[in-house]
C-alpha cells in the first residue's frame, strides 16, 4: 500500500521509517526535496520525496506531519482533490512557538486543528494521531508497562479501524477518543507531554491510562 506523508521533519521520517518497515510504500512532500536525499538514501527503494501535490496524490493513506500553523496552507498547496475519499492520519498540533518553550497552542473546541482540518478535507476522512508522542517514540515504543495508548479521533468510523490497525502495528495500544470534535483535547494533550517532558527531565514517557 501507498502512504503519502506530507512533511520533511522528524515526525514525517518517523512515520516514515515505520510505514517502510512494515512493507508500504512512502512518499515524502516537501517544498525542498533535496533536504530529504540522505534519508531516502538510507530509506532505498521504497522511499520518494515530491512536492505536496505529489505525496498528497500518490497516497492511498495520507498522513499530514507539518507545521501545525501551516497545515490548511500545505493542504491548499497540495490540492484538496488528491485527499478525496481518502484515509488521512493527523498527526499535527497547531502550536505557536514565537514565545519560545513550551509552545502556545492555538485554537480550542471548535476551532482545534482536527477540526479545522477535517473542514478543509471535505470528502476525506480524518483521524488525528500520533500527536500526543514525541517523533523518537511513534514506531515500536518499548516500556517495561507494556504498549503504551494512541488517542485516536474522527467522525468515520472505518477509517479510525484503519489508523486503529496501523497504530497497533506501529506498537500501540488504542483509546478511541470519539468525534473529530475532540481533537482540542488530544492537541493539548500533545502539549501537556512536551511541558512534563521538559519539567521532569525526561522525553521518554508516554500516556498509558489505568482501568479496572
Ligand atoms: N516533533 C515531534 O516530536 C512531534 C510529536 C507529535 C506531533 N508533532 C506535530 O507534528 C507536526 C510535524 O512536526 P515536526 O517536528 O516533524 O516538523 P515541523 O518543524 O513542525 O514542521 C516541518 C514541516 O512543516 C512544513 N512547513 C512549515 N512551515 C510551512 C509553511 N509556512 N508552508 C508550508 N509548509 C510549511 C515544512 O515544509 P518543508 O518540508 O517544505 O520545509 C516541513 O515539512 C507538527 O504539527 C508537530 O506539532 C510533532
């Protein structure tokens, strides 16, 4: 299968790297393709890079891994047709750096990234993920507690079964969270992980809810 990711950051070869090993094909978009040559070097032959229209095309699942703040520009860019009827992971958080760290986020219910998103792709079916991890952790994380939890949103549910399924080969445990209208909570989340990351010294955590 097909995977577009629309990114050249670390989030983008993270994924990137994990779709690979598990047998996909991947395209990277970017606006500069020639940052991305030693790792499609390293990658080999099931790695691409093009421009946004061109992984947005190519993918029979696209995964949005840009600039938060950018992502409606870089879907813009790419075209929204090349998204229509198609599975797209979001894996971004609409965060303000200018201030420094930790980063501000932008938006709330109703105006959350997800959901800006997934207004913007009408006709795709969006389900954010991965957004609440650190890049370094998206594929095989390994805790002594066992697979650590995915927040999973968005309004189709066969699609959420598709990143469901991707998310439990990539190593995860899954937590569907409901509608796309609750990305504002999985967007702060992501933040929350980046502030306790930095107040306790330490970016390898990852959420795990205790049930009984
Ligand atoms: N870093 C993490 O560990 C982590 C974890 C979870 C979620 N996230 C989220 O995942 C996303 C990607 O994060 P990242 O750290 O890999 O990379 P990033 O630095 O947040 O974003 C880099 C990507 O954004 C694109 N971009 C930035 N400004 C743009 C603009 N004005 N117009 C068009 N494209 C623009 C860049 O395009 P070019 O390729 O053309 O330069 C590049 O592909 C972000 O939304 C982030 O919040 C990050």
């Amino acid at each position: 299968m097909k995977v577009g990711i629309l990114g050249s950051g670390i989030v983008a070869k993270a994924l990137g790297h994990g779709f690979i090993q598990e047998g996909y094909e991947v395209k990277l978009g970017t606006r500069d393709v020639n940052k991305l040559s030693s790792w499609l070097t390293e990658k080999g032959n099931n790695s691409s890079a093009g421009s946004f229209s061109e992984a947005a095309e190519f993918g029979e699942i696209i995964v949005l891994a840009v600039q938060g703040l950018a992502a409606i520009t870089v879907i813009e860019i790419a075209g929204v047709n090349n998204f229509k009827n198609k599975v797209v992971i979001d894996a971004t958080n609409p965060l303000d750096r200018s201030e420094g760290s930790p980063p501000k986020l932008i938006g709330g219910p109703g105006t959350s990234g997800g959901e800006l998103i997934q207004k913007a792709l009408h006709g795709a079916f969006v389900v954010k993920a991965f957004n609440t991890v650190s890049a370094a952790l998206m594929y095989k994380p390994e805790f002594e507690g066992g697979p650590p939890d995915m927040f999973l949103c968005g309004d189709d549910d066969n699609a959420k079964k598709t990143v469901a399924q991707i998310c439990k080969i990539f190593g995860w445990n899954i937590i569907d969270v409901g509608g796309i209208k609750y990305s504002h909570y999985t967007e702060a989340a992501g933040n929350l992980w980046t502030i306790t990351a930095f107040a306790g010294g330490n970016w390898n955590q990852a959420y795990k809810l205790l049930r009984k």
